[in-house]
C-alpha cells in the first residue's frame, strides 16, 4: 500500500511543475502577441520562401520514392565538381 504523505508529496510536486509550465506558455504566448504583426507585414515574403521549401521537398520525396521502385540511387538535382 503507497504511503498517503508520498503520493501528496509527489502530486504537490507535479503541480508546481504544472504551474511553472503554464507560466511559460502564458509568457511565450504575450511574445507570440508582439510578434504577429511584424510577421503578418512579410507574409508575401514568408509565402514565397514556403513555396520554395515545399517544391524542394516534393522533389526530394519524388527522388526517394524512385530510389526505392528502382533499387539504384536517383541522379543528385545539383552536379558534382572534380
């Protein structure tokens, strides 16, 4: 049988645990607040650089996939210097 003053002590523990945990989230949260509008002005910005991140992981998808139905590594996108 677990001791009654153990468990208390260990919930007690997790508690305050969770309380430093909320506390962090509600400060990163009042940062995220500051920060949206200066992110929201280069959101053309931001969705073209997303564009280009998700086509050169489309092509690596692609490049695994055949590397995989064909058993042989996919030629490399950029050539190799000597």
């Amino acid at each position: 049988m677990k001791d009654i003053h153990e468990v208390l002590r260990r919930k007690q523990a997790k508690y305050a645990q969770l309380g430093k945990q909320i506390e962090l989230l509600q400060q990163a949260a009042e940062k995220l607040r500051e920060v949206a509008p200066l992110l929201a002005e280069n959101e053309d910005d931001d969705s073209t650089v997303l564009a280009e991140v998700e086509d050169s992981q489309a092509l690596a998808a692609k490049a695994s996939s055949a590397t995989a139905q064909s058993g042989k590594p996919a030629r490399p996108a950029a050539p190799r210097w000597p």
